[in-house]
C-alpha cells in the first residue's frame, strides 16, 4: 500500500507539473503540444502491459525482472529530467522562503476556487473522465454478455477506441488552437452523447467498431482542450495549480464512473440505463461549457486591450 501511494504520489506531481510547463513553453500551441503529450504517455500505457507480459513469459514469471525493467525506465527518465534541470541555475529554497512558497501556495489555492472559470473547465474534465472510466469498464462486459463475441472481436472494438484516442487528439488540440477550446468541447460531447446512447441497441461488430472510434474521436475534441483552457483562464502563476487541481478532478471522475454506473447496472434498466446515464453527463458537458462562453481567457483579454488601445 506504501509503494503504491508513492507511486500515484510521484504521478500526480509529474503530471501537472509538465502540461503546466508546456503550456508556459507554447502560448500559441498550447492544445497542440499538452494533447500531444497525453498520446504519447497513452502509448508508453498501452505497450508496458504487452513487453510486462512478454517479458514474464521469456521469464517464466519471475516478477523481480519485471520490476527491474520497470524500474530501469524510471531511471532513465530521472536522468534525463537530471539534465533539464542542470541547464537551470535554480537557488535552494531554504527558511523564510520555503515558509512564503508555502504562502503563496494556499494563496493560489484560494484563487482558485473563486476562479468559476477554472471550476467549470474542472466540472467538464471530471465529468468526461466519469464516462470514459465508465466505458473502458462496462463496454467489454456488454460486448461480452450481451453482444456475445469472441475475445479477439472484443480487444479489437475497445483497441481501436483508444487507437483513435492517440491519433486523434494531437490533430484535435492543434484545432482547437485555431478556432478555440469551446466549440471542440460542444461538438465533442455531442458526438459523444449521440453515440453513447446507440451502444445498447446495436449488436453488429462493423456498428460497434464505429461507434467505438467515434466515441474515441468525441473524447479526444473534449480533453484536448481542457488542459489549454484552464491555463488560458487563471493568472500565469496559476497555472501549474490549475493544472493540478485538473488532474484531481480527473480521478475523481474516473473514480466515480464505474462505481455509480454498476449501481444502474443493478437495475431493471440494466445497460440501456447505463449508457443513457452516459449520455446525460455528456449534454452536462455542453450545458456546462455553454456557461463558459461568456467568459474571456487572456488571450481573448489581450487582443480586445490591443484593439481598444489608443495609438500614440
């Protein structure tokens, strides 16, 4: 339990910290850049059980080789962020400073719970998280009680969706540089909703394999301008807390997707219910978003400044 705690410890520090780093790094690019990364570590993801399962098989089982291999992966990132930081001339923070850094900490905490901006992005992510945490659960128990297909038929329906999860949100976070977060964040979930909702009453693989993809390309509109806005909407010294506070939100809805979702399962209405259920949170989504759209990120408050300058 020690090592696991540590281990989710040292994530949600990594996590937050660099997408706030990327963000500082390409104002312009931010939703390109953020999502690009997400795919990426979506790909570490899904290899590491394949070579763990490999590894265990030329092994037979021995799990200390497993977890040697694991562990000469994280080294080999520690030692490379090593080299970030050498190129940095950073002062320790030592006595009356660690007690402002601590200060200024909680201060930003409580700018951001009076940010609503901030808030909703947070309501969206979770929510967003709640069915995509729901779907990677209950969509292989329906393919496999319902829809009765073989096993392979069911890795290649769930497979694809996060094929097309990777793929897609890069091209998705550069999209949303250019026309902005909120109308990928309304057609996403719409297109969510949309298709969610036909899941238990199509029972063809061909169907399923779509429905499946597209799901994938809905979630990837949504989450791949959720991080970019919520740096968008705080002060830059904000950003990293933003961040954080993003990643919570997100395990919370993972957390509470599948729990909530098996107690609708345990009714009468059975998966029709459930994915229904999905498609509710989804138009919470737009309704949410829509709150948004009268709220004006710093990039927007710039160019307004701009045109309203007067010329000298």
């Amino acid at each position: 339990m020690f090592v696991r705690f540590y281990h989710g410890f040292a994530t949600a520090i990594f996590v937050p910290v660099t997408e706030a780093t990327i963000a500082e790094q390409f104002p312009a690019k931010r939703g390109e850049k953020i999502s690009l990364l997400s795919s990426i570590t979506a790909i570490g993801r899904g290899i590491a059980p394949f070579l763990g399962g490999y590894i265990l098989y030329l092994t037979s089982y021995k799990y200390h080789t497993l977890y040697l291999a694991v562990g000469a992966a994280g080294t080999t990132a520690l030692f490379i962020t090593i080299l970030f930081l050498a190129e940095r001339k950073n002062s320790n923070i030592q006595g009356s400073e660690a007690k402002k850094v601590t200060r200024r900490m909680f201060q930003g905490w409580y700018q951001l719970a009076k940010n609503r901006g901030a808030l909703t992005v947070s309501l969206i992510q979770a929510s967003q998280y709640y069915v995509y945490g729901a779907v990677e659960f209950f969509l292989v128990g329906y393919l496999n009680e319902v829809v009765k297909i073989d096993p392979l038929s069911i890795g290649t329906i769930t497979g694809s969706q996060i094929v097309a999860l990777i793929i897609l949100r890069p091209l998705m976070g550069r999209v949303s540089d250019r026309i902005g977060r909120k109308i990928p964040i309304i057609l996403g979930s719409s297109i969510s909703c949309l298709l969610l909702l036909a899941f238990p009453f199509t029972t063809q693989f061909p169907l399923l394999m779509l429905l499946a993809i597209g799901y994938g390309l809905g979630f990837a509109m949504v989450i791949s301008s959720t991080s970019p806005l919520i740096s968008e909407l705080v002060p830059e010294g904000l950003v990293g807390t933003s961040m954080g506070f993003l990643s919570t939100m997100m395990d919370v809805g993972q957390t509470l997707g599948p729990i909530v979702s098996g107690l609708i399962l345990a009714t009468n209405l059975q998966y029709v219910g459930v994915f229904s259920s999905f498609s509710l949170i989804q138009i919470l989504s737009i309704i949410v978003c829509v709150l948004l759209i009268g709220i004006k990120t710093k990039d927007q408050k710039i160019q307004i400044n701009a045109k309203t300058k007067p010329k000298l």
